[in-house]
C-alpha cells in the first residue's frame, strides 16, 4: 500500500468516488464494447448533464456524511430524512435537482416520510428483487467516519446504514465487507503496518459468509482470475462489489483501474464509484497522486469544492 496520512486517503477516497461515478456516467446502461473507450469526462446524455457531473451514488455518499458529522451519532431515521430532502429538493444534487435515484431507495424513503421505519422498509423490501447497489454506492461514508472503530464495529454500522434503504442480508453484507476492506486500509495507514492487496484478499476469504451469494464469489481462491466477460458489471449488489473489486484486486494503479472498470459498461457509474472508494484509499496520500489523468479528472469534476468540503468534514470527526 503506498504511504500516506489517513487525512491524505480520506480526502482522495471520497474524491476517486465521484470522479469514477462522473466518469462512468456516461456509459450508464450502455453495454460492454458498444461505446468508444472512455478516458475523459464526457457529457451525461443519459440525464443532459455536462462533462464531470457526478450522480446518485455521489449525492447518497455525501447525503451520509452530512447525516453522520451532523449528528455525531448514528441515526436510520436521520438518514432516511436527508434521502428525502435529496429526493424532493435536490440537496446536496450536482444539478440542484435529484435525478437517477433507484427504486429501492424511493420506495424505502417513501415508506420513512409516511412515518414508517425500518420493520416496515424491512417487510416491503426485504427480497431478493431488492438487492441493487442503493446502499453498497454510498456505504464509503461509514467506513471514512468510523474507520478507527473496531472491524466488527465498522461492519455493523455498514449493515445498518444499508437496512434504511436495503434491508436484505445480501446487500448488508456486501456493504459490511467493503467497508472493513476500506476501514483495513486506513487503520494500518494510521499503524504504519504494512498491508498487501493479497492481505486483504485473504481477509474476503476469512469471513465467515453469511450469504452463500457471496461466499460463493469473495470465498473462493483464485477468483480474480476471472476473465472479464464472467464479470458482470450489473446493478445487482454482488455484482457490483464483484466488478469494482475485481478491478481493483486486478490493476495496479488508480487511472489504470478507473478507466477499466467504467469500460465495463452497464451500471458503469456507481460500479465506478465503488471502485474509486477503495482506490482512493488504497493509492491515495502521497504527494505525486494527483498527477497526470488523475490530475485531469479532478480538475474536470462538477463541484469539486462540495465534494471537497464534505471530505473536510469527514476529516475533521474522524482523524
Ligand atoms: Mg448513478
């Protein structure tokens, strides 16, 4: 892992998610070789946004933070209550206006404004045709904040913030497992303990699964060898954490993986987000990260000082 502060990694973690999300925006929906090669901010046709406009998976991300610093603890019904000022006032929205949010999410957050809470989100959501990405796309935000708690602690929190949205074990799961990849980052930053990728994919094999859907990915040997038409970079949850992870465990720098893994086509944006979470954190920190393309994409990202500010934030509770 290259050196760093956890200031330093936190700040271009939260960056490398918006700008994966801004990048792969564009190829949203798009299958896998039907577009020209993304390496640049390209405009979003599939929401009229500019080059560098960040999405939901961003907006979410900042949307839990803005929950956690604000209320210094951790509250469901606080998070569901800023969802819904995102989804019917475009707070904290690169346009001002919320757009491409899924449908888990509305229909969760709708059940949170009737006055409904989470054993009702649990019975109406609670199956496998709700285990998209909603809740893994903005789950960074528990493992940036509470990074120097406990692993098991860390991942309870994950699994929370996902039943306000997501309630079914895959999905908590999947959240859990990114976020003690990314809090394992920064602890051993913080510990100066040296820490390989194959560390931590020992660390995916050693859990104990609760899901066999994941086990049967992230507990098998070997399975970043996985060619690339067996990887699917879909909207299902274990899909998504498969894709953006595959690329990681697969590339060796920032700007190689990004732009593998918005090429992937199809829910290229918040696979990109998840990727660009743990990139970030991984890559980031040393004075020459933001250089060359990395340099370029920051520098193309819409609001950049939002996002920004809200790294701030994040680093003023949790370093
Ligand atoms: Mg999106």
């Amino acid at each position: 892992m290259p050196a760093g502060p956890v200031a330093a990694k936190i700040r271009t973690s939260l960056l490398c998610l918006a700008i994966c999300d801004a990048l792969g925006g564009p190829a949203e929906f798009q299958p896998r070789g039907s577009f020209p090669l993304i390496t640049s901010m390209q405009a979003n046709r599939n929401f009229r946004l500019p080059p560098g406009a960040w999405t939901d998976d961003t907006s979410m991300t900042l949307l839990l933070i803005d929950s956690l610093s604000s209320t210094r603890t951790f509250s469901e019904a606080d998070q569901a209550a800023r969802y819904l000022r995102w989804l019917t006032t475009g707070y904290l929205s690169v346009t001002g206006v919320c757009f491409d949010a899924g449908n888990a999410t509305r229909m969760a957050v709708g059940i949170w404004a009737s006055g409904g809470g989470l054993d009702d989100v649990r019975k109406a959501l609670d199956k496998k045709a709700c285990c998209g990405n909603g809740s893994l796309m903005r789950v960074l935000a528990v493992a940036l904040v509470f990074w120097a708690e406990a692993a098991e602690t860390g991942c309870e929190l994950a699994r929370r913030s996902s039943a306000v949205t997501h309630p079914h074990r895959v999905c908590q799961e999947a959240c859990a497992l990114y976020v003690l990849l990314v809090s394992t980052i920064l602890r051993c930053a913080a510990a100066r303990t040296s820490v390989t990728k194959a560390d931590l994919l020992q660390l995916l094999r050693d859990w104990e699964y609760e899901t066999t859907e994941l086990g049967a990915i992230f507990g098998v040997e070997n399975w970043i060898d996985k060619e690339e038409i067996d990887i699917q970079s879909t909207g299902y949850v274990v899909y998504s954490l498969e894709a953006a992870l595959w690329v990681f465990f697969g590339t060796d720098s920032f700007v190689e993986g990004a732009v593998k893994v918005v090429n992937l086509g199809d829910d290229a944006d918040t696979v990109g987000a998840i990727y660009g979470g743990i990139a970030g954190a991984w890559y980031g920190g040393g004075d020459a990260f933001w250089e060359g393309k990395a340099k370029e994409w920051k520098e193309d990202l819409l609001k950049c000082d939002v996002v920004e500010a809200f790294a701030e934030k994040v680093v003023r509770i949790a370093t």
